[in-house]
C-alpha cells in the first residue's frame, strides 16, 4: 500500500489535459513549458484553484531543452497557483507522469501534504537538436581561455562537420537500438503475430473514436491552439488498411506506423488529494490511488525484451495488495506498441515464464480482453511519453467513478531504459 495510507487515503479528485497531436502537427510551435502549463491551468479553472498554495507539483518531460532545467516550477509560476507553491521535476521515461502520480500520493498518504499536482508533457516537434561535442569543446576551450591569444586559438580548429546538428533519436544507449527494434525482437521470441497486432491497434482506433463521440473525453480534455481532439483516431480505418502497411523497424518485421504509437505532442495533469481536503471543498472523489511499484529488467545483456518490465512490477504489486490479475474491472496497460501488450499479456500466461522468471508458483493467468484499454489506448490516442501515465490515471479514476458495480482498475505502463511502472485504482 502507499506509504502510510492506512492513515491517509490519497483520493484522485479528476485530470485535464490538452488533445494528443502528431508531431509536427496543431502543436508544431508549442513547447513542453507552453503545454504543461496549458494543462495546469485547465486543472487549476475546473477544481477552482485560483491562488491556492498546493502542497507539492511533480511532473516532467523526457525529451527536454537545457532551458528546462526547472520546467514544473515555471509551469507552477505561469499556472495561476499561489506562487509558494514548489515544483519538481521528474523523468521516468514513459512512465515519469503515472511516477509523479504516485510521488505525490505517497506523500499526501505521510501527511506531508494535503494536496498535490502530478503530470507530464512532451513535444517531439520542439525536440532539442544539439551540435556535436567536439564543436562544444571548441566553445569551452575559447571560454577559459585567459590571454586573447588563448580564446582564439581554438577556433583555428573549427571544420564544417562542427555545424552538422545531432539529431534526437529514441535509442537505447547500451543496445543502439531503437525502441521498436527492441519490440521486433520480443515480437519475435514471444511469436506474436502481424495480424494479433493489427487486431489490437485496430480495436484501439475503434473504441477511442467511439468514447470521443458518446461524449467521454469531453471533461477530460481542453481545447488548445484550435485544436478540441486527439487528432491520431482514426475511426475510418480497417483491418485490412491495416495490413497493408509496410513494416516500420525491420523488412521482415510485423511493427508498422499503423500498429505502435505516434510520435506526439501533449501534456496531462492529475489533481490529487486528501478526501479531508476535497471534502471542504465539495469537489468530488473519484477514485483512491493505493498501491504502485516500479521495475526493471536486464535488457542490456539481452537476456530480457526491453518493454517486458511490467511482467514483473505488476504481481509484484499483486502480492502488496493481496490480489490476483482477475480482482480487476479495468486494465489499463500503455500501448507503447501493440505488440508489447501481447508479449506482457502472452507472459502472463505462461506457466514456465511466472516460474522460472518470476519466481511465481503459477501463471498469472489471462485477463478479460473486453476490459482493456476500453476507451482507447495510446496507439489511437497517442504517447506524449512523459503525458501518458496522467492520461491513464485520470481516464481510469472517471471510469471506476461512473460504474457503480466497478472496484478497482490495475494501470501498467512500459518505459524506455528496460523499466516499468503499476499502478492501482480503487473506489
């Protein structure tokens, strides 16, 4: 359980965000500081925070400028919060928002705090593109030189390569490989099928577009720079449009643009407090957050799949909460690529992978297929990498509020660097 939250109950009080965009798209001139604070300010007008000193703000982005350094903090300033209130932030890859979440619920569970905001952003159309450090160390040497001659000198030495720019690219260090290269091979070793990831994306574009039109998302996300929805749902697409797509990270691969995630733009935040504290205010409770966990595996020796984190940190979990995967009336689990759900699912599953990898005496077991990702998942919505786990969290506690036969929902997100981050939501 949370930290102390047999004392404190962390309750989700409700989430904004701005629409998910595809990069280079509604959002192209925007930065992360612009969308997070778009966010916080949609959080901030619909709970009725104006001036009020909040106990903390954690949140991030992934892909950041060096002018960033102090991204939340400025966001807070800009937000129209109580400028005393602090701001941290944080990286976690994908899972930095669903981490802030959960930061800043176990603090509230201390009784640290009373109240607390959590979020995330991320651009790709404003990412950062940097020379190349021998251009960098051009500049320094020129910089600490003493004498005149001494701050000259060094740009005798610059040549035309120091002006071609690095590119951001998401590359794992240790491996050189991409994320979706990582995913080919875990498609591969688990004997996941192009058409089992089609099916996936294909129902994610199906139910994202359908709680669009009934009105779900329409508390849920603000309008910003013209822009009233998640522009990537395609509600006219098909399975066989789908399989017409050409294979995205390897010629005989079976990820395609139409089966992985976007690259996007957007931000997210999530309102978190005591009930104490939502009480005097008469906002509205709608879900408790009680337990989360993170993991990682050993991706860089190649013995795991860079994504397959959450196979771990979700019994592990389990066996904090005393559950089982089936105690669940919502799954949750991040779309970073359709095949990994199936890899986490498909591990799941398997007797040998719970024993021998896990350590369990059984497989967990299958979950209820018509349970997952029921308003869409981030294939269809898109994956603002730091933005999406305060998607989720918001998306789930609405859920749980509305179904009055629902307990609980389990939330699980996959993360660059070999990591993961679980969650769960109770009523």
């Amino acid at each position: 359980m949370l930290v102390g939250s047999v004392v404190k109950r962390v309750a989700i009080v409700g989430g904004v965000r701005i629409p998910f965009a595809r990069a280079y798209s509604a959002y192209a001139t925007a930065s992360n500081q612009d969308m997070l604070t778009a966010a916080f300010r949609a959080v901030v007008e619909r709970f009725r925070l104006q001036g009020e000193r909040l106990g903390d703000v954690a949140a991030g982005a992934v892909i950041k400028h060096s002018r960033d350094y102090s991204l939340v903090r400025e966001c807070v300033l800009s937000s129209g919060l109580d400028p005393h209130t602090p701001g941290l932030d944080m990286q976690r890859a994908c899972g930095t928002s669903l981490e802030a979440a959960i930061d800043i619920g176990n603090k509230i569970a201390l009784g640290q705090i009373e109240v607390g905001l959590a979020g995330g952003t991320d651009s790709i159309s404003d990412a950062p593109i940097v020379y190349p450090r021998s251009y960098q160390q051009l500049l320094l040497a020129s910089y600490r030189g003493r004498s005149a001659w001494q701050r000259v000198a060094p740009w005798f030495g610059l040549r035309p390569k120091h002006f071609k720019p690095v590119l951001p690219a998401v590359v794992e260090p240790r491996t050189g490989l991409s994320m979706g290269q990582s995913t080919e091979l875990m498609a591969q070793q688990w004997h996941i099928a192009r058409a089992e990831q089609d099916q996936l994306a294909y129902d994610s574009h199906l139910k994202a577009a359908s709680a669009w039109r009934t009105g779900f998302y329409d508390d849920l996300v603000v309008p910003y720079l013209g822009l009233k929805t998640d522009n990537n749902v395609r509600a006219d697409t098909t399975l066989e449009k789908l399989a017409h797509l050409r294979a995205s990270f390897a010629s005989d691969g079976t990820l395609t643009a139409g089966n992985s995630t976007p690259l996007t733009d957007g931000a997210s935040a999530v309102l978190l407090a005591t009930p104490e504290w939502a009480a005097k205010r008469g906002l509205p409770v709608l879900a408790y957050l009680t337990y989360g966990k993170a993991w990682a595996v050993d991706f860089a020796s190649g013995k795991e799949g860079l994504l397959m984190a959450p196979t771990y940190a979700v019994p592990a979990m389990l066996r904090d909460a005393g559950l089982t995967l089936q105690d669940f009336d919502y799954y949750e689990i991040h779309e970073a690529f359709a095949a990994q759900v199936l890899c986490t699912l498909k591990a799941w599953e398997s007797a040998d992978y719970c024993r021998d990898v896990l350590g369990l005496p059984a497989a967990l077991g299958s979950i209820d297929r018509a349970k997952l990702n029921v308003k869409g998942g981030s294939v269809a919505l898109g994956h603002p990498f730091a933005a999406t786990g305060t998607r989720i969290v918001a998306t789930l506690a609405k859920l749980l509020a509305g179904d009055a036969r629902a307990t609980r929902g389990l939330i699980s997100v996959c993360t660059a660097g070999g990591m993961g981050v679980s969650a769960i939501l109770e009523r």
